[in-house]
C-alpha cells in the first residue's frame, strides 16, 4: 500500500514539474500593506466616533442668549385672537 | 496586484558547492554580495521543488503558491528570514514558505472582500490525470498537519525528522501524524 501511495506521489510530482514557473525575484513596488489599511482605517474610526466637546466664548453665549429671549414685534397682533 | 519585475544583478559567476573565495579589502566584491550570490543560486535549484510545496501549503492554487514564494524569495532577500546552517537550506526554506503561506491564509477573507476573485484556471484543471486527482481528493480531505507530514515523506522524499523539523513538532508528534495521515489517505482512497 505504501507503494501504491509512493507511486502517486511520484506521478503527481511528474505532472507539477511541469508546469513550475520561472524561477525570478520580484519586488513589490510599493505595494499598500494590509497593516497599513487597517491603522488607516482605525485611526479614522478614531476621529470619527471620539467625544466632542465643545466650548462657547462669552460673546457666543451672550449672542445665544439673546436669540432665546427675542420675539418678534408682530407677536402683540396674536394676542388678542389666541386664548 | 502591481509588481515591478527585479531581477536581481550579481556581477560575477555563482560558486560551485566547495569553491574558496578569497575577501580582500580591495576587491569590490564583498562577502555579503557572495552570500547573497550563492543563496541565490540554491533557491533557484530548489525552485521546482519549492514550488511544489508551495503549491501544498496553498491547496494546489498556483497563484497563491507564485504569490506565497515570491513573497518569502523578498522576505530571505531583504533579511526578514535568515539561514543560520543548524538545519538544511530545503528544510529552512520549506518552513518559512510554511509560516508565509500560513500568514497568506490569514490575510485571505480580506483580499476576498477587496478584490475580485480570479478566474478559475482551466488549464490547471487539466493538469491532472484521474489517479492524481484522486489522490488530491483524499488529501485535501485529511488533517492539515497530518498532510504536511505524508506530503513532506512521500512528495519531497524527506525523512520524518525532516518533516518535524519543517513544521515545527518534535519527532514524535511528526510520527503520530505521519501515522495517522497515511491510514487516513489510505482509508479515503478506497473510498
């Protein structure tokens, strides 16, 4: 049986030498790593779903404030017809 | 995949296995480039046979075993991989085409999702008379260390301690597997 298997492997072997390509050494030019895509992507991950925070000069609250408490001058034609 | 094809110039002849080299300062060639030289030229002696387990490593797709020893002649170029002489060069050589074809398969879900799948080489279908395609069958359907090892002994004549050596186990575990990957073949060839 172990003849038998030998056998194979040698008609295998035959039929692969066949078709071996050409021995050569090729150099990938700058070929984009995968590691390279990940941490790519990672750190956008990273900008995109970190806390933001954000802070408000006094000028900005103060102009906040003021578009808060405003109301139109229309607003005294409503108050006789709104109950 | 965009390659750029280098062969790699030497400005002198390879050495014959034996052959003295003097490395005086004065001469431009230095030990190193002799090194690289030599190397070069017993990778390419066991180019076919690289191939061949190559193509083992990969489950008999060419282009991932081209893809898989182009990328360890660059890794043994560029000294990623180093042969310190505790074993030989074919065993050295066999386990680190073992660890690149295995980060290889790692890597395989991501290219699948990023590029598109290349057509099925015909040619390679043909490749193979019904005896061998039988024998594939019956490989490709037992354990993978089991198959390494019964790939290693009977494809590429090595003894066990070879195969140990290649894939990483001690002696005994290599014998278990070899064991048991050939009643298993054996068994899935009478099927």
């Amino acid at each position: 049986m172990t003849d038998d298997l030998k056998e194979r492997f040698d008609e295998l072997r035959d039929e692969e030498r066949r078709r071996v390509p050409p021995f050569t050494i090729r150099r990938r030019a700058a070929r984009l790593s995968y590691r390279w895509v990940f941490a790519l992507l990672l750190v956008v991950l990273l900008v995109v779903i970190r806390p933001h925070r954000t802070t408000f000069s006094e000028a900005d609250l103060a102009a906040a404030r003021s578009i808060g408490t405003w109301h139109p001058p229309t607003d005294v034609l409503l108050k006789g017809t709104i109950r | 995949m965009v390659t750029r094809r280098v062969r790699m110039a030497f400005s002198f002849s390879p050495l014959v296995p034996g052959q003295r080299v003097s490395y005086d300062s004065a001469s431009a060639v230095t030990k190193q480039q002799v090194d690289r030289a030599e190397l070069e030229r017993q990778l390419e002696e066991l180019h076919p046979t690289s191939f061949a387990w190559a193509l083992g490593c990969c489950g008999r797709d060419r282009q991932d075993a081209e893809d898989v020893l182009q990328e360890t002649y660059v890794k043994i170029f560029a000294g990623k991989a180093r042969f310190d002489g505790r074993s030989m060069l074919k065993t050295w050589l066999f386990a680190v085409i073992r660890r690149t074809a295995a980060a290889h398969r790692r890597t395989l879900w991501f290219r699948h999702f990023t590029f598109a799948q290349p057509a099925v080489d015909a040619e390679s279908e043909l490749l193979h008379s019904e005896r061998t395609a039988e024998l594939l069958d019956a490989l490709a359907r037992i354990a993978r260390r089991q198959r390494e090892v019964i790939e290693l002994v009977f494809y590429h004549d090595m003894t066990i301690e070879q195969a140990a050596e290649v894939i990483g186990v001690s002696l005994g575990t290599a014998r278990v597997h070899y064991q048991r990957g050939k009643r298993r073949l054996l068994q899935e060839l009478r099927r």
